[in-house]
C-alpha cells in the first residue's frame, strides 16, 4: 500500500459513467470553469500503434463535434519536463453533470452518437 499519496487517475471534479455517446464517458460532478487544465490524458511512445499511451484520464473521455474541452499536442510538462504529451483544458464553462467531450484527433470512432447528446444538451 502505498502511503501519503495525493495521486489519483481522476481530478476530484470528474467521475467516470454511462454515456450517450459510446460506452461509459468523463462527467463534471462540480461546475468547471473555463481554461481549466484537467491534465495529461496521453504520453507518447512511438512502440505503441497509435503512437500514444493512454493514461486514466484519456480512457474515458467521448469524441465530439462541438467540443467542451480541447486537446493540446505539447512537448514539455512543469512537472516532468521534457515530455511529449496530450493534455485536455476546458474551452467553455462545464456546468455539473455535463460530460467531458473532446474533438478527436486520435482513437477517433466511426461512428459516435455525438449527436445524441448534443441534441439533450441544447
């Protein structure tokens, strides 16, 4: 077991739950502002065929075409360094119960039901 750890796969304002879009998705469960940095969802690794790894918080998150968040292609991390990464940031203000939605640029579905749940939330 592994004590005074603050580490977990999701930020505290996030849960993971069935979605209309495909399988379970990444849900705010708190209000979330915008330009708020949810963290690194991939770490590239040019062993794997899509070139990424995706860690916990990449797992879950739906593709869309009217996004709420983006996903941002960087090289450094203020805490790794040098590191060739995805990130995700919201892009408009999520309120709770929204689910977390990017514009796919990898791993992207043929077929999403994107428009689903962007019909519930209009």
């Amino acid at each position: 077991m592994i004590k005074n750890s603050s580490w977990r796969p999701l930020p505290d304002f996030l849960t993971i739950k069935p979605s209309k879009i495909e399988g379970l998705g990444l849900f705010a469960i708190k209000n979330i502002p915008a330009g708020t940095d949810f963290g690194i969802t991939h770490i590239f690794d040019s062993r794997f065929s899509d070139n990424y790894i995706r860690l916990p918080l990449g797992a879950f998150i739906n593709h869309h075409e009217i996004p709420n968040c983006d996903a941002n292609f960087e090289e450094k991390d203020q805490e790794a360094g040098n590191l060739k990464h995805i990130r995700i940031m919201s892009n408009k203000d999520i309120l709770e119960g929204e689910e977390i939605t990017v514009k796919y640029v990898i791993n992207k579905l043929e077929n999403p039901n994107w428009e689903l749940e962007y019909e519930a939330s209009q």
